[in-house]
C-alpha cells in the first residue's frame, strides 16, 4: 500500500540535495518503514514543490545510497537501510536535522574506531614498508612537540592514516576514509574529548616501534591502549549528551 505521509516543500538550495535529505531522515527516523511504498514521481514533485527530474534525481541517489529500491515500471520501496547501506550513511545519521548528535551512531563509530585501529597495526606490523615505518616515527616526534590541540588531531589523524595504509587493506582505508569524514565537522566540539589520547605520546612511540620490528601483538596491544586512552572521556560526552534532553 502507498503511504500517503506529507512530505514539505523544499526551501530554496540544491533541490535535488534537499529532496534527497528529507526522504533519507524519515527513512533513518522509522517514517517510512522498510517495505513500504514511496509516492509516485507526480505526488511526490507536487507535495516538495520541485520539478519530476528533480525528484527522479533524487530517488537515483537514495537508490545508489541503498535507502530505495526501485522497481521496473517506477515504483520506489523503502529498504532496510541497517542492512543496505554501507558506511557513508553514518556521517549522515550522526548529526540529526535538529543539530543533535545521534548517541547510538557515535557509540557505535567509536566501537569501529578502536577495532580497525588494532586490528590494521597488526596488518601494519606485519606489512610496513620502511618509508611507513619512518612516517609513523617521524609523525609521533612532531605530535611531541606540538602544544596546539586541532594540530595535534590533524597529526594524529595522519598518524592513523599511515597506519592504516601500511594495513595493506582496503576495506579499513575506505572504513577509515568515511570515520575521518565523520569526525572533521565534530573535531572542534571533541577537542577535549581526546586530548588524554593525543598526550599519550608513550604510546604513539610503542605502537611506531612495534610497527618498525615487526611485533604483531605488540603493536596490536600498544594500539588499544592508545585508542582506549580517551576512554572515560568518550563515555562523560556519551553520557552528558544522553541526559541533554531532560536537562
């Protein structure tokens, strides 16, 4: 059965951008439920105020994002987006349209975040070259001496991506790509959030010396201490964020 919930007009900026925006939220909200039909291209061109290519364009893209299915002869189903999607819908989920952060979303980042991490400085350990080796020495040198915190975060971020290049897996580089694109909006709002992980600069020189020896489970155990360094930090922002609405 087609649903007939309202959708609103579009406010002026990309249309295609803005449709596509409006269906996604309510698609993540539990609006549309997986299954359910969406309007044809006229109703739906009629309650956003766009035109039909406009909407056509923007069904291709939440076809494309996994959110849609559709189907020969123009209808549009809604999938299942916790088994569709891959992880660029996160960075969209993270940030809810009322500017609030979606607590699950980031618990579950943070879970990834330590998991890829450990895991690719053992792929590290085993596969660096000797150019990586140095990178990752030479970055934790300079985050020692860097006072600057957004600059400590950009060291640190490239430390990781070093890390996760030596992995020689793809799937943590991309799985890493969209974490870092995540992140770098929020990287303001965090800064003290990570600032016990950034001076953990032991640890930084454990898992580059790890990694230039070739120690697997060393380089795996200096890893998830580094990650988890920040630990007690992430759950106060978790925590302070999860009573924010009955504040």
């Amino acid at each position: 059965m087609v649903d007939t919930a309202a959708f609103s007009e579009v406010v002026p900026q990309r249309s295609a951008d803005a449709v596509f925006s409006q269906v996604r939220s309510q698609i993540v909200a539990g609006s549309l439920e997986p299954g359910q039909l969406l309007p044809g291209e006229r109703e739906l061109s009629t309650q956003l105020g766009v035109s039909r290519g406009v909407v056509r364009e923007a069904l291709q893209r939440l076809a494309q994002a996994g959110l849609v299915d559709i189907r020969h002869g123009g209808s549009t189903r809604v999938l299942d987006y916790r088994t569709s999607t891959d992880l660029g819908l996160l960075q969209h989920m993270l940030v809810r349209p009322d500017s609030s952060l979606d607590i699950p979303v980031l618990r579950s980042l943070l879970e990834m975040r330590i998991s890829i991490g450990v895991a690719a400085a053992g792929l590290a350990a085993k596969r660096a070259t000797l150019d990586q080796q140095h990178k990752v020495r030479d970055l934790t040198a300079a985050l020692e001496i860097e006072d600057d915190v957004l600059k400590q975060q950009d060291i640190d971020l490239e430390f990781w991506s070093v890390i996760v290049n030596a992995s020689g897996n793809l799937a943590y580089r991309i799985a890493y790509n969209g974490l870092v694109a995540t992140y770098r909006p929020l990287r303001g709002v965090i800064a003290s959030v990570v600032v016990p992980e950034l001076l953990n600069v032991e640890s930084h020189r454990a898992l580059a010396a790890s990694i230039a020896v070739g120690d697997i489970k060393c380089a795996e155990a200096a890893a998830r201490e580094l990650l988890e360094s920040s630990e007690s930090q992430w759950q106060g922002l978790l925590d302070s964020l999860t009573e924010a609405p009955s504040a």
